[in-house]
C-alpha cells in the first residue's frame, strides 16, 4: 500500500475550555492538566457529511485522481444522521464515485482497521486505488450533563487515497470483547413485544481511568510486537501517529517505547479527541506541513471502545 493523497476537515467552531466553564463545573486547568485538550472543534451549520465530502475531495485533488477512478470507498464512521445508508454510500455520491463502499464501525481504531482492510484489497488486487475516510462526530456521543466525558471530545473528518506499489511492512489488529467499560446503546424503535428494559437510551458510558489504562498498555504492547515482528528499531520511525485521545495517554506510550518526543506529533490539545478521524487528520497535516518525505516510516496505532487496538507500520 502506498498513501497517494491525504484531506482533512474539521468545523469551523473553535471551542476553549473556558468556554466550557458555562456548562459544567470544570475549569481550563483540569482540562490542560488532565487531559492536554486546549481547544476543540464543534460542528455548528455545517454537517459531518460536509467534512467528510470535503475531507475526500482534498485527498482525491492532492492524489491527482478523479473519484470515478476509484475501486472503493471504506469509511470509519460511528454515528451520523443516518443509521443507513452508509456514510461511505453518503460520500460516495457526493464525491461523484461509482465503486463500491462500506463502512468500518469499531470506535477509534477505525482508521487503521480501515487501511490495513484496504491493504488486503490491494494485495489480492481487488482493488488499486481507493479512498479511506474516517468521519467522526463524537461530541453527540456524549451527554452535554456530564463533564467527565463531554469537554474531552471534538469533530472532525480525515482521508487518505492509497494505491498498491509501496511498502506494507505489517499490521497487528487486536479485539478484547468489553461492554462495561466504553460504550453507548443505541435509540431503537418499541415494539409491541417489547420486554421491558431491553430499549434503554443512552449517551456514552465510560470509566475513563480503566480506558485511559487499557489504552496506554495495550497500544505500547502492540507497537512493541509490531517493531519485533517487522525487525524494527523506534529509531527507525519518523513519526508514531498515535490516537489523539489525552496527552498523558500519548505520554505514557512514548514513555514506554522511548525516543525522541518530536517521533510522537500531536494535534489533540487543538482539536480533542476526533475519535477514528485523528489519526487521519494528523497525518494529512503533517504532510500538508511537509514534515513527512517519501521513504519516511510510520507508525500509526489507535485504540477504542471494544476494545480494538489497531497498529500497522508503512512507508509514506
Ligand atoms: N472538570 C473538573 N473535574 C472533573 C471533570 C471535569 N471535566 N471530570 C471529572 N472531574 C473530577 C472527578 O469528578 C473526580 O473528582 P473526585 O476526585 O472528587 O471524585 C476528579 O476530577 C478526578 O477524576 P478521575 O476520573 O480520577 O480523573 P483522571 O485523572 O482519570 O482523568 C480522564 C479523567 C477522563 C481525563 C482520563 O481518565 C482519561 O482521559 N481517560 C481516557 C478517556 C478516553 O480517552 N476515552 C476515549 C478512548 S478512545
């Protein structure tokens, strides 16, 4: 797999910790401190289909393909307007494609889930050239009453178009069945044979020192396997695209694998956690910043509610 292009997008609504303050009692310094977040991005007028069409023309432009020369469209998405059609079938659409799409739906993972799906394609040579989308709106996962979860979250949309051609050194997928730690039931229509209790509606449930624990401990064994699977070194990487879930998560996986702190970039205290999009939207900025050169190997690694974990190395 190689990466051809790379867009992101993200709302124009800059939210500050303080502004926060209006709804909950919190403060900018328990932000900061607990969780690195300085700002985050909240859709207002627009939607998420609009970053996620924006997010994917900006890749197919900086690839220098049409999105009719696309063979598919897969899309880490977890909650929309839409339980169907997919978001990816949404964007297909708008983008003016005609291949087939489906959506990944694992929490913040998705991205690299979603490549290393892609990877597969591309080697059995289903496919050569496609789109993968990440497009996330997690401050409505959340409920607005609780600030444990709500000022931790932001918007945001990411995509990369990948081609065959490149250097896949390898990929590790994990999935640890979990329902109590992280998770959000969905709104479901009664029946009439309903049995009472089984349609609750509920916003985003989550223990955050248990995820915060798994996160850091299951990302930093992971990476470890990946580099002794494939023979490398952390000095051999350019950059760890890390989650962008809490500075002290990215810290304490740094900690972990050592090296140098300028090999684990990060967006969150700009942009909160977007979920599957962060990865995605890291990357697409630091190419756009030129801080990625061809031959550079990356790491990219997420984690999230399943619990799924999801590193793979490649070159760019
Ligand atoms: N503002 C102010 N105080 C808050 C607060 C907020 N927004 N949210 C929680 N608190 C309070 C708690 O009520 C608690 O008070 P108490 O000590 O009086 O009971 C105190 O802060 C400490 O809470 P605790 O949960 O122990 O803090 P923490 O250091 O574990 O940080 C998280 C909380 C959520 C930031 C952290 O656990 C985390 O980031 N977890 C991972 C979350 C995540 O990334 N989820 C998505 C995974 S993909």
């Amino acid at each position: 797999m190689k990466i051809i292009g790379t867009g992101s997008a993200l709302p124009k609504k800059v939210v500050t910790n303080d502004m926060l303050t209006e709804f909950f009692d919190t403060s900018d310094e328990w932000i900061r401190t607990r969780t690195g977040i300085e700002t985050r991005r909240i859709l207002t007028d627009e939607s998420l289909f609009d970053l996620a069409k924006t997010a994917s023309t900006l890749a197919l432009e900086s690839a220098g393909i049409k999105a009719e020369e696309l063979d598919y469209i897969i899309c880490s998405n977890v909650n929309n307007n839409y339980v169907y059609p997919s978001m990816s079938c949404i964007i297909q659409g708008a983008i003016g494609a005609h291949c087939p799409c489906f959506d990944i739906r694992i929490a913040c993972a998705g991205f690299v889930y979603a490549l290393d799906v892609a990877e597969s394609f591309l080697q059995t040579g289903r496919a050569h050239k496609i789109l993968v989308l990440a497009a996330e709106e997690p401050t409505r996962f959340c409920s607005w009453k609780q600030r444990e979860t709500a000022v931790l979250f932001g918007d945001g949309a990411g995509a990369a178009v990948v081609t065959d051609g490149g250097k896949y050194f390898g990929a590790r997928t994990t999935t640890i069945s979990n329902t109590e730690v992280l998770y959000q039931r969905n709104r479901l229509e009664p029946t009439p044979f309903e049995v009472e209790g089984v349609y609750l509606d509920h916003p985003m449930v989550m223990q955050g020192r248990e995820v915060f624990r798994n996160a850091v401990s299951n990302c930093s064994s992971e990476i470890s396997a990946l580099l002794k699977d494939t023979n490398h070194q952390v000095s051999d990487i350019k950059y760890f695209l890390l989650h962008q879930a809490n500075m002290r998560i990215i810290k304490g996986i740094e900690q972990y694998l050592g090296g140098d702190p300028e090999q684990y970039p990060t967006t969150v205290q700009k942009y909160g956690n977007t979920s599957s999009a962060s990865i995605a939207i890291l990357l697409d900025e630091l190419v756009r910043a030129n801080k990625i050169s061809r031959g550079d190997l990356l790491v990219m690694s997420g984690f999230g509610a399943g619990f799924t974990t999801g590193s793979l190395l490649m070159e760019y």
